[in-house]
C-alpha cells in the first residue's frame, strides 16, 4: 500500500504530454502540413489508449494542438471535455479565420471549455533562424492578440517547427513563459518548464504508445533535466 502510494506521487511528478494538428478527416492542411495530419477516426483510438494507460500508471494525460486547425473546436474539444482531459491550443494569430482554421471566437469558446490557450507566434515561422528583433516582435504579436482575444495575460508557448535552441527558450522564459512546448519526445517533468511532447502521426504511434504505459522514472527526469543543457551546444528541430 506504501509502496503504492509511493508509485502514485511519483506519477505525479511526470505528465505525458501529446501534440496534435490537423484531425479532420477531409484534412484542412495543406502542403507540407499534411506529413502531420491524422484524421480523428485513426487519432481517436489512440488517444484512447493513452488515457486509459494514463489512469494505471497515475501520470496525467495532456492533450495539446497546434496551428488551429477548425478540428480543435469539433473534434479534439468535445472528446477532452467527455473525457475529462486537460488540453492546450497553440494558436499562430495571423492563420485565425483563414479557410480551415479557428476564428478568434472559436478560441474564446475553447478557453471558456477550460483548455489552455497558448503562443505559436503570428506568422508561424522558425524561430531558430529570426533575428533577435524579429522573434521578439512574431512572439509578442502573437501574444498581444491571444490576450487581446482572451482578456487575459497568455504564459504558454510552443516552439514553431519544433524548432528552439539556448537563445529562444532563454528569452521566452525572460519573457515571463510558464511552459515552452517542444516536439521531441518523451514524458514532461511537472518542476521543469520545457516540456517534451510526442506528436501524433503516423510513425510516432507504437513509440507513443509504449511511452504511455511507462510510469516515469529518474532517467525520464534526468532527460528533462539534460534537455535544456544539450541546446547550449546545438538548435533543435521537430515536426511542424
Ligand atoms: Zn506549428
């Protein structure tokens, strides 16, 4: 019982976290964006499986989407909401209210849902190779409007591309950033703000899995931990 309780509060520590785009079955990507579209008849049953491995292991499930595909609002939203799950929308400002893509009404209504909305930049562009003026003003626009949309202040981001190295995730931080969501792998350390995120897509699915049922122990935490220090010496990139 000790012992089990014990397991529990280490769960704890550790969330996994997923990252989604595109889950509409007619897909509203385009290009490039469709490498990381997955329809939500094939997404569904996955998301399944790592929410009931998330209440055996007692690591809590995160469910995050990028890029505001329209399917934040009608498919991924009324699943997190039936199943009790938290969620995060990454929202690039200036793709609101394109063909395909969310309104910044529909972002007010995904807040009002409970799921957190967070920065993905205006123009959705790679941040690693912006000047130091040019990331700075993509990453406050984006800012500006989602707490303009919102009526409150936005401390979450995520890394276009996946894409970050030592300068973009120490200014973010500096910019007062709660949580930086990258694409690489792995299970998220609660103390640590950086946090890894396994993208759905075909590929990715056994490994996802296979971390689901994984409870998380110090070498998951020392990972986090080594994360930031690894991009002293190199950038990083991902999906998109
Ligand atoms: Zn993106």
């Amino acid at each position: 019982m000790a012992a089990e309780r014990a397991k529990a509060r280490f769960g704890a520590r550790f969330e996994l976290v997923v990252g989604v785009h595109d889950l509409a079955e007619t897909p509203d990507a385009r290009d490039d964006e469709l490498a990381s579209w997955m329809p939500f008849s094939e997404a569904e049953p996955v998301l399944g499986r790592l929410l009931a491995a998330s209440r055996r292991t007692g690591t809590p499930l995160r469910v995050t989407s990028d890029d505001a595909f329209r399917s934040d609002l009608h498919l991924l939203a009324p699943w997190l909401v039936r199943h009790g799950v938290a969620g995060a929308i990454f929202v690039p400002t200036r793709f609101l209210g394109r063909p395909g893509r969310l309104t910044a009404d529909d972002v007010r209504v995904l807040a009002g849902l409970g799921l957190e909305i967070g920065v993905h930049g205006a123009r959705h562009v790679d941040w690693t190779a912006l000047s130091e003026r040019e990331f700075i003003d993509d990453v406050t626009e984006g800012r500006r409007a989602l707490e303009q949309i919102l009526g409150r202040p936005v401390d979450l981001a995520a890394v276009p591309f996946g894409r970050f190295d030592a300068r973009v995730l120490d200014r973010l931080l500096a910019m007062g950033f709660r949580e930086v969501h990258t694409s690489r792998p792995g299970l998220a350390l609660a103390s640590v703000p950086i946090k890894p995120r396994n993208m759905l897509k075909s590929g990715s699915l056994p490994a996802v899995l296979a971390l689901g049922d994984r409870r998380g122990d110090w070498r998951d935490a020392a990972r986090c931990r080594l994360r930031r220090l690894s991009t002293r010496f190199r950038s990083i990139g991902g999906a998109p």
